[in-house]
C-alpha cells in the first residue's frame, strides 16, 4: 500500500459466527490528495494556486490538550491508518446495549450510548425523521474474523482497502456509529448524504458530540473517502468546535499528520 487506489467506498456483508455483520470501510481515492494544513506555515492560499479551502483555525481559547488522543479510552483518541489503537486489542470496558432502532444490534460506550438516544429522540421530535443504527462497536476479535475472511477469499490488497485492519478502526473504540434512516434508504452509501436524514445529521450532530468524521474530498488526510453515514462521538465541546470552526477532520484539529493510507 504506497499510494492511494481509484477505488470507491463499498459495503462488504459477511456472515460471521452466525451473526450478520455489516463492514464498511472506505478507501483511498486517488483524484485529490489534500496537502496537509500546517499551522506554522500559513500559506498565501487566497493567490496561489487552486486551494479546495481555506485553513479554518480552532477557536483560540480552546483547550485541544485537554483530553488524551493517544489513549484509546479517552473521548478523543485519533485513530486512523497510521495511528492503531494502542494496544491493537484494545476493548472498552463501559460497553452498553444501545436501546434506539437497528440494522444490527448495537453496542457503545456508556456516554455515546446515551447521546445516541438523544440524537435520535431529537431527530424525531424535530424534524419527523426516523433513524437506525446500522453498524457500531466492533470489537478486535471481530475485526480480526472479518478482515481475514476477506483476505482468505478476495486477498490482501482488495481487504487493505475495503475493510479496517484489526487495531485500526473507530469502531473498535466503542465511539463510533454508522447510521441508516427508517425506511431505509442509501444506506452505507454517499447517497446518504442527499437524504433529508442525512442533511439533518450533518447539520445537527454535533450538539449531541458526533463528529461527522469522514468528509468528502477529505481521504488524502482520513484514509477514507466521504462517509455520510459514519458518525465519531467526541463530546459536545469537540463536536461543537469542530463544526463552528469547519474544521473537518480530527487530523487537521490536533496538528497530524495525514494518513490516506497504511505505512506497510
Ligand atoms: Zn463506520
């Protein structure tokens, strides 16, 4: 994996020890690698070439250092292609039965948990609108079955991209939902993002501290290429200044380096 593949994001269902999981990754889009904003070097973008936007800038009095992104229990871990949880079997210990509608009976942290039920209590009394959990945690082991399945029957390459190593995805923090809209429509897929469903969450998310963590355009720094229905939960101050600022991804916020793919 040394540069970025033309391939588009897909869903992947795969029977697993009886349980029908839904994987879902993106993948790397070779059309656009954004080069990394860095604070230190604020370019003249306004007259130079082509810039996709601005460098937005984080509110100056808040505090990015309150909270770890290194410890994979803390509400702001970043995990991506080059950054694993550490360690790669990382498991929460706050897991908890998501009570809201699903595709797949989801589990997450205790604290997302409770603002999934907001969120969607929220969706419903305000807008009339309907909204599922498709996919959330996913444990290590998991992970593990499922990423080798498909390196068994389609090889390493094709899993690289379709499917988040072991150790590598959000899922794995108990932090992060895929969401589906009640009937269903253009689930897992960038269609999603068209839907009034889609629409609303985009623009409401981030009061109830989702993240909507993998925008378009945006794979050259995620490692994935536009997600509408991937939601990350980073707490309300977070999510709130991520929005506000258009920050659009936790890479850029903490200063990190980009990650569109693996260093393998
Ligand atoms: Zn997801």
């Amino acid at each position: 994996m040394e540069r970025p593949r033309p391939l588009c994001a897909t869903a992947v269902a795969s029977i697993v020890m009886g349980l029908l999981l839904v994987v879902v990754a993106g993948c790397a889009d070779a059309r656009e690698p954004i080069p990394m904003p860095t604070a230190s070097a604020p370019s003249a973008s306004a007259t130079s070439t082509p810039s996709p936007t601005p460098t937005p800038t984080p509110t100056p009095t808040f505090d990015a250092t309150r909270l770890s992104i290194d410890d994979p229990a803390s509400l702001w871990v970043v995990v991506n292609k080059l950054r694993p949880l550490n360690p790669t079997d990382y498991a929460p210990s706050d897991i908890v039965r998501v009570p809201v509608p699903y595709a797949n009976e989801p589990f997450l942290r205790q604290e997302a948990a409770d603002a999934v039920v907001a969120l969607f209590a929220a969706a419903e009394a305000e807008a009339g609108l309907r909204l599922q959990a498709q996919s959330a945690y996913r444990s290590f082991a998991v992970q593990v079955r499922v990423y080798n399945g498909i390196v068994a029957s389609r090889g390493q390459e094709y899993a690289n991209v379709r499917s988040a190593r072991p150790g590598h995805s959000e899922h794995q923090t108990g932090l992060a939902i895929d969401i589906s809209s009640i009937p269903s429509v253009c689930a897992l897929d960038p269609c999603f993002g068209d839907t009034e469903h889609g629409r609303w969450l985009a623009a409401n998310a981030h009061r109830f501290g989702f993240h909507l963590r993998y925008q378009p355009g945006m794979t050259g720094i995620t490692g994935y290429s536009y997600e509408p229905w991937h939601f990350r939960y980073v707490g309300v101050e977070l999510a709130t200044e991520l929005h506000e600022t258009g920050v659009r991804s936790l890479e850029e916020f903490f200063g990190l380096p980009a990650a569109p793919t693996y260093a393998e």
